[in-house]
C-alpha cells in the first residue's frame, strides 16, 4: 500500500511532538496541564475559589490546547502513530482543509463530551482522543473494503463504528497498563464524541468537496 503525502496531517504529528519534547526538556509540565489541559469544573465555573488564579488564557481556550498536551511519550506515540497512518488517508480524501476540520472539531467535540460527563471535575483533560477518533471514524468511513453488516438492532455503519471505537479504547487501556500507566484515566467520553464526529462528518464533506469537480 502507497502512503498518500498528507501534508496537514505531517504538520499535526510536528506540533504535538515539538510541543511534548519543549514541555518535558523544559520541565513545564505541571505549568503545561495547569493552563493548557481541560479542567471540566474550569469550563463550566464549578471550579470555585480555585477559578481566581491568574490564567494564561480563558477556559474555553482549553478546548483547543488540551488536543496538543500528551501525558507521557507512550500517549504521544500511540496517537501520534494512528495519526500518520489514517490521517493520510483521509486528507487524500477530503483534502487538507476539510481533514482540518474534523480533526479540530472532534478534538472539541470531545473537550464538551468530557466536560458534560463530569461538569464538576478536577481532573484534567489532556491528549487528542477526540480528535484522533474523529480522524479514524473518517478513515472507516471514507476506505472501508468490506462492506458492513448490521449487528441486532443496530444499522451497518454504527454497529461496524461501535466495534473499531470500542477496539481503540481497549488498546489505550492496553497501552496505559503496558507502560505502567497506573494514574492515567481513557477519556471514554471524548473518543465517543470524537468518533461520532468523525461518522457523520466524513462522508458529506466528501460530497461537498466534489460537488463542483
């Protein structure tokens, strides 16, 4: 298999590996989860006296920020690996502009999910699980070979969508165990909005891009 050039998808994996290795080189990593990961009770202004401490930027910023933090080099390598290989695939498909924004929109998509799943939590929100679901649910969408078939109740396409989400949920837990993740909790919720994103998304912009070629 030929590997499209992708070169959004290139520039994605730079930015969040420069971003990883200037934050750990540097040592900023309780002041990197501090202002950029997503804090659920911060967002929604549960987070009460704490709120008063002098951020960087407004919380809705997080949303964004959060997508380009990673807690360790195994999270970095494993998104960033999904990342290179269907990325490709879908920005051949939708075009650099369009794969764009369904990386972004399932990165905030996922941000929200996290935060209407917890309004009052703590712990932060780090890693681009929305949005590298996003990206996968297109690549499925966009390249599937086999034609699905419906599982009970539920149609082809979501039954077929269900089953690889609930595949690359349980290889993050593999991996956090793996690599003696103890503390790291998967942002179940953010690879579900992700994922939706990416499902109802991919498949209309792909007409629109074509409509007029």
């Amino acid at each position: 298999m030929n590997m499209p050039k992708g070169p959004l998808t290139n520039i994605l994996v730079g930015i969040n590996v420069l971003i990883f290795v200037l934050v750990w080189l540097g040592g900023f990593q309780q002041q990197a989860v501090i202002e950029g990961a997503l804090i659920p009770a911060r967002l929604t202004g549960a987070l009460g006296s704490a709120g008063a401490y002098d951020f960087w930027w407004p919380a809705w910023v997080t949303l964004l920020t959060h997508a380009f933090l990673h807690i360790d080099f195994s999270h970095l390598l494993f998104n960033m690996l999904i990342l290179f290989f269907c990325g490709r695939f879908v920005e051949l498909a939708l075009g650099w502009k369009l794969m764009g924004l369904v990386y972004l929109t399932g990165a905030i998509a996922g941000g929200l999910a996290e935060t209407a799943w917890s309004p009052g939590s703590l712990n932060p929100v780090l890693g681009a699980s929305g949005a590298i679901a996003a990206i996968i649910a297109g690549y499925m969408v966009l390249f599937a070979r086999n034609r699905p078939k419906p599982v009970g109740p539920l149609p082809a396409e979501i039954a077929r969508g269900a089953q690889l989400l609930l595949l690359w949920i349980g290889l993050n837990l593999m991996m956090a165990f793996a690599f003696g993740g103890d503390g790291i909790q998967i942002a179940i919720a953010a690879h579900i909005a992700g994922f939706i994103v990416g499902l109802v998304l991919s498949r209309p912009l792909l007409i629109l891009r074509y409509r007029n070629a």
